[in-house]
C-alpha cells in the first residue's frame, strides 16, 4: 500500500473529514518511481473508475509533472468531505488502494474555494 503523508502536519487529512463541508477539491500529489509510472497508472485508472460512480464525485484530472519529474498529482472534485469519506472508507476503494506499491508516496489534501 502507498505511504500517506500530510502536506500540513497539523491537518491530517482523516482530521480534514471530519469537517462537513463542501464543495471541496482533494489535491492528491504522488511520488511514483519512473519504472513504476505505467503501472501506477492503470491501477489508478481503475480506482478512477470507481470513485467517478459513488455519489458526490465531480469530476478528476491527473497531472504530470514537467522536466522529468517523478510527481503526478491527482485533482478531485468532490460535492462535500462526507461523499470523499464514504468513498475512500469504502472496503472496495480500500482494497484498490491496497495494491498500490510500498513505495509510492501519497501527500493528499483537502481544499476549499476561497475568493481572492
């Protein structure tokens, strides 16, 4: 299974799901080892697949990083932090998650938009 780490390590984010809020945007930034990209990739399109058919999903892109960069960064729309939270504690996401190499490193966060 992929290691989670917090960006903010005072807002973890199983602490973010507790907060009812929403809409939100769950940034999930992963460091994934050049020789394990392709198969990172299909597992996620799997999980993709799953999380696009539970209630409160949105929408999802996933990006690359440039100049041969070992990040790829997942963008999640979802309706509120509980629908995320239905989703990810789900045994079915859990075990897709579970097949996810030890060593990719997964840094998600929960966001909400702000006016600026």
């Amino acid at each position: 299974m992929a290691k989670l780490q917090s960006l903010d390590p005072h807002t973890p984010m199983f602490a973010q799901f507790k907060e009812k809020t929403g809409p939100i945007v769950l940034a999930n930034t992963f460091f994934v080892p050049k020789e394990r990209t392709e198969a990172f990739l299909a597992l996620f399109r799997t999980q993709a697949e799953f999380m696009k058919a539970q209630p409160g999903f949105v929408s999802l892109q996933m990006h690359k990083g440039t100049a041969d960069s070992q990040l790829l960064m997942n963008v999640a729309v979802w309706d509120s932090t509980e629908a995320l939270a239905t989703a990810f504690g789900s045994p079915e996401f859990q075990r897709m998650a579970a097949e996810f190499p030890d060593d990719i490193v997964s840094y998600p966060h929960i966001f909400q938009q702000i006016d600026v």
